[in-house]
C-alpha cells in the first residue's frame, strides 16, 4: 500500500547507562537516495546498525519493516539475505585478497565439486566492476589500488548479492575531490537502476547534490525529515545542533596572560599515503589561563595536528614552525615534546593512553619518570607518595594507588590519564577528546579540572566532537576543515551554526 | 569525595587475626609459583627416597642449572617487553667455542678471553637488536635466523671438532667452589659464616623496606606473617647453605647467579629503563605516547640478552672444560619455559625475575628428580612440556577469573 521500501518505527536502543536511539522513527522512499544528518554521537551508525542486524532483533524496541514485512534479523547475512547492505566508513576488504576474492567473500562462486570456479569468479567481478565504472583487473591485490577504488569495489560486493537497499556510512570522508564526485555519480547512476540508498554523511554540499530527502537526527532523536525541495544548510544545521544547554558546564573566569604557544603553517602529511596533506598550514596561537579549542567533523585532521605537533608522533614530512613564548622549539619525539613542556592526553586511552595492566601509580609516573629518580634509582616510596596526592585531588575512585588502571571506570581511567600528564607539569596541554566515552557526572568533574589547570596558568586545548562542550568550557574555538583552519571566533561570538558553518566549509574545487 | 578512596591502609599491628589470616591467604595466592616449587621438592624427596636433597645433589641442581637460570633472567625481560630469543642456546655455544679459540689458539690469558667473550655477546645483541627495534622485524623471525646463524657459526669457529682443556681459573666459572676447609673438615665455616651473613642481609633489606613504606603510608604485611615469611626465609637459606658447606663449599656459579638476581631485580623494579620494559610490554603505544624511547629499549635489551647469553656459554663450557659441536642445544626452549612457568604473560608486560629463577629451578628439580629415579629422558621431556603447558594453563584460567569479577 506504500511506496516505502523501509520504515523503522519508533526504535529504542539501550547501552548500559547509555540511551544511544530513542524513539527513532526512519522512512525511506523506494529508488530514492535518503541522506541521514547529524553530529558525532547523534546515532546515525548505531541506528544503521540495528537495521543492518548489527545489533539483532530483540536487543532493540520498535520494529522495522521491509518491503512491507516486519524483519527481524539476528545477524547481517539476515539482512544481506533481504538485499540490505551496508559499507562502513572503514572499509571491510582484505587487503591481500584480490579485488574478485573480496567481492566474492563468503559468497564463493563455485563449481560441481564445491571448488571456487576461479574462471567464473573473475568473469563475474569483471561484470560487476564494470557497472560500478572501475576499470581493473579483477586479480589485482586490493592493497595496490587507492581507497576510492576500493569504495567502488565494495559497491560491487554489494551489488553481487543483489542488493535492494544500500546504506553507505561516510562514504567520501577518506576520498579525494574527483573520487568523491565519481561515487556520487554512481549513486545516483544505481538509483536509476532502482537501487534504494541511505547515505550518512555531514557534508552539506554533497547531501544537497544527491539526496531526495533528508532526516536530520540529534541525540538518538528523530528531528525532522525534509524534502529535497526544502532542504537548506540551516535548516539542517539548526536540526543537528538545536539542543538546549542546560548548566552542564561550571563556571570559569578567564585570566588570560602571555601567548604560550604558537604554531605557524603546520603541515603534516599522511603516514603511509605522503601525497595526502592532513594539516595543512595551521596558524594557531594559545595564551596562558586560555582554553582554546579545536571543533571539526570527524576527518577534519583534529588528532592528526594535534599528535604531529606532540613530538612529531603522527604523519609524515612535517614542516612549520611552532613557538613557545616566543623561542622557537624542535620537538621531534614525544620525549622532547615533554621536554619542551607540551602534554597530549589521547582520544582513545585504552588504546594510546594506559597501561591497563598496570597499576594507577606507575600509569601515573610514566610519563615523568625521571623526576622520581634517586641516585640512578626510582623511589617508589615517593611514587606512590605522588600518585596518592593525585588519587585524593583527582578524586580517582578507587580503593589504592595499586589498583590496575584495567579496572577502572571511564571517567576514572581518564583522571588518571590527565593526573599523568599533569605531573609531567607541562605549560601546554592539549586534550583530545577529554569527555569521550564517560558519564555526565564525571564530565563535570574534568570540567572542572581543566578549569583549575588554565587557573594556575597552563594553556590549554581542548579538542572535541561535541560543539557544546566546546562552547561551555572553552575561551576562544578554532574550527578545522580538511586539515585547515577555517575560522576562529572568541566564545562570545560562536554560535553552533557559525562553527558548523565553518566546519563544513570545503576547499574551493 | 568517594568514602571508599581515603581509608587509611589497614592498621599494619597484625593483631586482628581475621584480616591477617586474608592478608596470607591472598599472598600465599600471589606467590603460588613459590608454593609450586616447595611442592616440586617435597614430591622429589620423597620419590627419590631423600636424596634430592643430599648436600652433593643441592650443590649439583645449582651448578648443574645455573646457565639456564643466567638465560632465563634476560628472557624474561625479553618476554616482559613481548618479544622472544630463540637463538640464546646457539650463541652459548658460539660464545664458548669463541672463548676456547681466544685461549687455545689466541693463546690470551683467562680472564682476557672471558671479557672478550662477553663484548663478542654485546655485538651478537646488537645485531639482533638492530634488526628488531630499527628494521621492525618480528623477534621471533630474527632470533630464529639467529639461531641458525650462531650454531653455524659455533661450528665454523670450532671447525669439525672439540676444544677442550680450559684452564683452571676459566672452569671455576662452571665447577669451582670457593670454601676455607681442608680436605678433611665436616664442615665449612666460611660457607655458613656468608649464609648468616647473606640471611643478615635480607632481613636488613626487608626490615628498611617494609619501613619505608610503613613511612609513606602503604599497605604492609602483618607484623606476625612478616615474621613468619622472614624465619622461614631464614631457615630455609639456612639449611641451604649448611647443606652447600658440608659438600665442597659455595659454587662460583652460584656467586655469579646471585650477583645477577641481584642487580637484575633492581634493573627490573628501580630503574627507568626497567620501568620502561614493562611499560612497552603493557602498551606500546601508550608507553611511546609517555616518551619512552620504545626503539632503543628493545634495542639494548637484546644487547644485554647477548651478554646473558655469551656468559652461558661461558659457565657451560667450564663446566664441561669442552666446547663441543651440541652446546646449548635446547637452552633456549628451557629458559622461555622458565619465564612462563615463573608467571610470565605471553602478550608481554608481566613477569618478574625472581618467577624466572624459581621457574627455572622448578625445571631443574624436574629433570634431577626424575633422573634420580632413573627415569627416562623421553618421559623427562614429555613431563616438561607438560608442566609448561598447565603452568600457564593454570595463570590464564586465574587471570580469566579475576577479569570476569572486576571486569566492567
């Protein structure tokens, strides 16, 4: 009776203390291209991965219904089975494989004897390849073609398993200008074959090019849906950002005194990839007290400047200069980046942060170990003397020093992250994601803390996802595109549509 | 603030029976590996109807173990940053070979020969440090290369035969003992005089720690199982060192272990690049993100396992006074045994080398204890690798169940 191919009706998705969906509701038009909006942390991935079974039924409220039949899939070859299929933002190829073994993965072409059919394998990926517009041999190892290839060769995965509805997270955040322009070109060619897709995707410009409607989600909300007749950058942008500020934040009263740090056209290039610029040509200048913060979209080359400028510990062919109170410092290992006073407390500490086998005490002596040496030996005595005084000022929950920081809660694992960075007594201290991952409560206690450091004078920057943490806690907002400044603004004068403004502006093609 | 964070450490009198009865169970839980040993022991001296614990057989397990104990404490560092050395048991034999060319054909005096040896170790190390810490070649591929190359070379440099006849100085690394008694006396009070004074030692060390910490506020042992651990140290270096001198006196192999124990379990627990072991073993991005210079770490690690290693073969070599063709066959499979069996992690990060040397000396009551009873060297094998299997078996099942109850 309707023309939707999918609806999910009212989904609700629950992690411990955590309301990631809440009441859902998605429509998408069979053979249209439906764009889905909103910031890090809204709900997008998590709502693409209820529908992709991902997260399978029955772990989730609501329903969702397919080509009008309510579906509930335990797993995604439930989903695939229906002919949904999602690419995610990482790529899901194995590099080694060649272009038809991956298209072809656990859906082997086979012979009589349930052998590969090699011959019909390649003839197949041949066809495939050549309705997503990639002209490579299907042999080729997936690792020797570039990651806009490799895009096109999901699709075609894809589209062997007849696919009905195509959901594709990110698609363009990794690809350059005129892979970028090609993939939506073969969106909107697959439309017209009948194919369905959802695309999530904070680029504005691009969701105006191809979508037919739009549904804009903002903390696991349905905000609204537009069509494409109606769709505007503000009016998306006031959908993404339009939440009321409640006191979250606590107060704080700048005293700003002399510049501490700044950075002069910066420009880091990619580890593996030199010919992808990250950074490009930063200027940025940080003051003592000032918290100074860095807003950008995920892909914006936040964590990437960030780490280059930390002892040159990201990227490649790094160039620029960088001041402290005037003088001009070289920091090209992490040593010498604390050396020279510049602290960088990561986004991700289980991964680059903590020894999670380790106790709290020698997580938090790690970085300064230097400082604790006696005649050539470190004095645990006073180790544990120390990490005790940042257990009772931190308000590190925990029963002893000794505990493994493994055990900890998030919030808990970061204060000893930042009791870390704080004893190695940097001027500069930039946080990357301070509050990611922990609970509210918590968030105000690093708040808090990060008040009390720009109080005794440290310059700091903080980068993070959630515009309103940046506009609660921070004096002055740098905005970062593509790996360039785009704009700064003192609080005073931001709003969350001029950042995102700022945030979305591309470079002129 | 949390009510649970600011408790003071519980009051360290000891006279509360309860709390202090938990607080030994739980210690007696964290040195299971000790307890292992013990009841490895007391199984022996009894299959074996007391002999393992004869004078003469004491003082032969530590001789007859000591290059796998020297081995097995740069392992576990090795381990503990997470990396592996197979070629240990081939530079032994290289470096022993190379120690007898020195003199028999060199013609340099002992103690010339044995630091050349050494230095020939150091340069072994770097070479298989540079290729793991500043070419990135897993451990594993380059140390199996290693092992390959310094057995060929162990043969090259002896050239299709044996060199045997070291002098005397040189073999007292592997046989000597040093003792003040004539020939005919029961007893050696020298032996017992550096036994009181060893045990002295410890105590004072312990006493000055547990101060310490009591100083700045931390958890100690309960006075009562403080001194009961320190009589039964006391009495059971004591009964050892009796039984070492009413045989020939303290084995110099013995010093030299002891020295190393020593100066390594400071190395591990006190200084930075100790620190900086276990900070690469536990994650190495973090400990990169901290400063720690993770390349050259790995570098002089395996700088010092070569050293190690060199002076193996040297101990070896004495004590056979023969370097041969087959020296050091197997050495490497007994120290990495010795490290996992003594709770080190194979993911790396964890693992101390007191667990190594009581690993190591679990092997080695094994392989007397089932000599003695006249057992078989295929079914000595066989009960090895078995025991290296539940070992670790046994510390996986314990740290799954300690992750499922404090895991979040």
């Amino acid at each position: 009776m309707t023309q939707n191919i999918l609806e999910m009706r009212s989904i609700t998705k629950t992690f411990p203390g955590v309301k990631a969906l809440s009441d859902v509701t998605l429509e998408v038009a069979r053979g249209e291209v439906h764009a889905i909006c909103g910031e890090n942390g809204a709900g997008k991935s998590t709502l693409m991965k209820v529908l992709s079974g991902v997260y399978p039924h029955g772990t989730y409220e609501g329903d969702i219904v397919f080509e009008n039949e309510t579906v509930e899939f335990r797993d995604i070859r439930d989903s695939e089975a229906k002919g949904i299929v999602i690419i995610h933002q990482e790529l899901a190829l194995s590099p080694y494989l060649s272009i038809a073994e991956n298209i072809f993965l656990n859906n082997e072409v086979k012979g009589p004897l349930g052998l590969i059919d090699w011959n019909r394998t390649n003839q197949e990926a041949k066809k495939l390849l050549a309705r997503v517009g990639l002209d490579e041999d299907p042999v080729t190892r997936i690792l020797d073609i570039g990651v806009g290839k490799q895009q096109l060769v999901e699709i075609a995965k894809a589209l062997s398993k007849e696919v009905k509805l195509l959901i594709l997270d990110e698609p363009t955040a990794a690809l350059n200008d005129s892979d970028s322009d090609h993939l939506l070109d073969l969106i909107l060619h697959l439309k017209g074959q009948g194919i369905t897709s959802i695309i999530i995707s904070h680029k504005l410009n691009e969701i105006k090019k191809i979508a037919d409607s739009v549904t804009v989600i903002r903390d696991g909300k349905t905000i609204e849906t537009m069509e494409h007749k109606d769709v505007s950058e503000d009016r998306i942008i006031k959908g993404m950002v339009g939440r009321d500020l409640e006191n979250r934040y606590p107060d704080h009263t700048p005293h700003i005194g002399e510049e501490v740090l700044r950075v002069e056209g910066w420009t880091a290039h990619h580890p593996q990839d030199p010919s992808r610029v990250m950074v490009d040509s930063v200027d940025l200048s940080v003051h003592a007290g000032e918290i100074v913060g860095i807003a950008g979209l995920m892909g914006a080359g936040r964590t990437e400047f960030a780490m280059s400028l930390f002892g040159q510990s990201y990227g490649s062919r790094i160039s620029g200069k960088v001041y402290k109170r005037g003088v001009e410092i070289k920091a090209r290992s992490v040593d010498e980046a604390i050396r020279n006073g510049i602290a960088y407390a990561t986004e991700d500490r289980k991964m680059y942060g903590l020894n999670l086998i380790e106790d709290i005490k020698r997580n938090i002596s790690m970085a300064s170990l230097r400082k604790l040496v006696r005649m050539g030996l470190v004095n645990d005595n006073e180790e544990y003397k120390v990490a005790n005084e940042y257990r009772e000022s931190m308000n590190i929950k925990a029963p002893t020093v000794l505990t493994k920081a493994g055990q900890l809660s998030g919030g808990n694992q970061q204060k000893v992250v930042l009791s870390k960075w704080i004893y190695s007594n940097p001027d500069v201290l930039i946080l990357d994601e301070p509050t990611r991952g922990i609970d509210v409560g918590a968030k105000y206690e690093i708040y808090t803390i990060i008040n009390r450091l720009a109080s005794e004078g440290k310059a700091i920057i903080v980068i993070s996802s959630e515009l309103p943490e940046l506009l609660g806690i921070c004096d002055r907002i740098y905005a970062l595109s593509e790996g360039r400044i785009t704009g700064q603004m003192p609080v005073a004068d931001a709003t969350p549509e001029a950042l995102l403004k700022l945030m979305t502006l591309e470079k002129q093609r | 603030m949390s009510d649970t964070a600011t408790k003071a450490p519980a009051s360290s009198s000891g006279i509360k029976l309860p709390s202090t009865l938990s607080h030994i169970v739980s210690d007696l839980g964290k040195n299971g590996i000790f307890l292992a040993l013990i009841a490895v022991v007391v199984l022996f001296s009894i299959t074996t109807n007391g002999i393992l614990l004869r004078p003469q057989n004491i003082s032969n397990l530590i001789v007859q173990n000591g290059y796998i104990l020297i081995l097995a404490i740069g392992m576990v560092l090795v381990i503990v940053a997470g990396h592996i050395d197979l070629s240990v048991g081939s530079i032994a034999a290289f470096i022993g070979a190379f120690s007898g060319v020195l003199i028999q054909q060199v013609g340099l005096p002992w103690w010339l020969a044995i630091i050349g040896a050494l230095v020939v170790g150091a340069l072994v190390g770097a070479w298989q440090g540079f290729w793991i810490a500043y070419v990135g070649i897993p451990a594993f591929i380059v140390t199996l290369a290693g092992m390959l190359i310094f057995r060929g070379l162990a043969l090259i440099t002896l050239g299709n035969s044996n060199i045997g006849s070291f002098p005397e100085e040189y073999r007292a690394l592997g046989n000597g003992f040093i003792s003040f008694a004539g020939p005919d006396a029961a007893i050696d009070f020298f032996t017992l005089a550096v036994g009181a004074l060893a045990i002295l030692a410890l105590i004072v060390q312990q006493v000055r720690t547990r101060n310490g910490r009591k100083k700045y506020g931390q958890a100690v042992d309960p006075t009562v199982w403080f001194i009961a651990k320190m009589a039964f140290v006391a009495v059971g270096v004591g009964a050892f060192t009796y039984a070492l001198a009413s045989f020939k006196g303290i084995p110099v192999t013995l010093i030299v272990l002891a020295v190393l124990v020593m100066i390594y379990g400071i190395v591990a627990n006190r200084t930075v690049f100790g620190r900086h072991i276990y900070a690469i073993g536990g994650n190495r991005h973090a400990a990169e993100l901290s400063g720690v210079k993770t390349k050259s770490v790995d570098f002089w690690l395996f700088v010092n396992m070569g050293i190690l290693a060199a002076l193996a073969g040297l101990v070896f070599t004495a004590r056979l006074n023969l370097a041969g063709p087959k020296a050091g066959d197997g050495f490497e499979l007994e120290a990495i045994s010795a490290a996992f069996i003594g709770g080190a992690a194979v993911q790396g990060g964890i693992g101390t080398i007191s667990g190594a040397i009581i690993g190591g000396l679990i092997i080695g009551v094994l392989n007397n204890g089932m000599s003695i009873m006249g057992i078989g060297i295929e079914w000595q094998q066989a009960v090895k690798g078995l025991v290296l299997l539940l070992a670790v078996a046994f510390d996986v099942y314990n740290k799954r169940r300690a992750g499922a109850s404090t895991s979040r």
